[in-house]
C-alpha cells in the first residue's frame, strides 16, 4: 500500500470508459479509474439498432418484434378461444418466424437480445418444440412419433 491508500502503482491506471461518447478524435470524452472487467452497463446485442429510420414512428422502428409478438398474442387468443392446435401452432410459428428475422435482417430492434447466434437457436429450438408438441397433441395428433409414443405407455404403465 502506499502513503495516500491505493494499492501501489494503482494511481497510474486510467481506463478509457468505452460507454462515454467520443470527442472530435473518436477517443471516449470521460476516463474511469474503475477496474475494467467490471461494467457498469451492458453493450447493445449486435443487430440491436432500429428496423427502420429514426425518423420513422416507434412502431415501425420495432416492427420485427412487433410482428412476432402480434402474432404470439393471436395464438395465445385462438388457444383460449379452445381452438388448441391452431393456437400453438402459431405461437410456435411466431418464434420460428422470429429466428428467421433474426438470420436475415442486420437491424431487428428489439428482437434482439443476446448475440445473433444464441438468439437464432433459442426462437429455433422453443419454436420447434411448440410445433413439434401441437402436431403430436392428443386426441387425433397429426404427428405420431413411435419412440415418443412407447415411452409414454412405458413410464403410465409401470
């Protein structure tokens, strides 16, 4: 430790903060003495900027995940209206709808959480999984899978 408290040599260390904006010459205006693998905020997910031009209205800024949510909702509406099957199979055609948006757009908005790979396998895999159960879902299920249908007597039976 030296004389005025910090550690020694610690009073050398400037960081750059890279959340500050940047001055004329693209270096951060502001500098932190803090530890630099600690953050104060999290970065925008690649592909996170707007859908649409600032100058559009909000909506249409965030229309990916509008659209993907709208019809989530509907889903969710014609699954309580006792249509089952219709209902999660748009759900889960909303998510999958959602992955592709996530592959093919460079700016989504809001739809985009984490990085464009993690994002593209979760709307993949729960939007698969909705669909795949809605078309395996009793009585008269679409799809019949033998293995899924033996383990189910197996685990009732016994």
């Amino acid at each position: 430790m030296s004389a005025d408290g910090g550690a020694d040599g610690a009073d050398d260390i400037e960081v750059r903060d890279p959340i500050s904006a940047p001055d004329a010459d693209g270096t951060p205006r502001r500098t932190t003495r803090r530890f630099p693998l600690f953050t104060k905020d999290t970065a925008r997910p690649e592909g996170g900027g707007r859908a649409a031009p600032s100058d559009a209205p909000a909506p249409a800024r965030q229309w990916p995940v509008l659209v993907v949510c709208g019809l989530v909702a509907v889903g969710l509406l014609v699954t309580a209206l006792d249509v089952f099957r219709a209902g999660t199979l748009l759900i889960g055609s909303a998510l999958l709808l959602g992955a592709v948006l996530r592959w093919a757009l460079p700016s989504v908005g809001m739809l985009a959480v984490r990085s464009r790979f993690t994002d593209m396998v979760t709307y993949g895999v729960l939007g698969g999984a909705i669909v795949l159960l809605a078309l395996m879902a009793q009585p008269h299920p679409v799809l019949t899978i033998p293995f899924l249908n033996d383990a189910l007597h197996f685990t009732v039976d016994n």
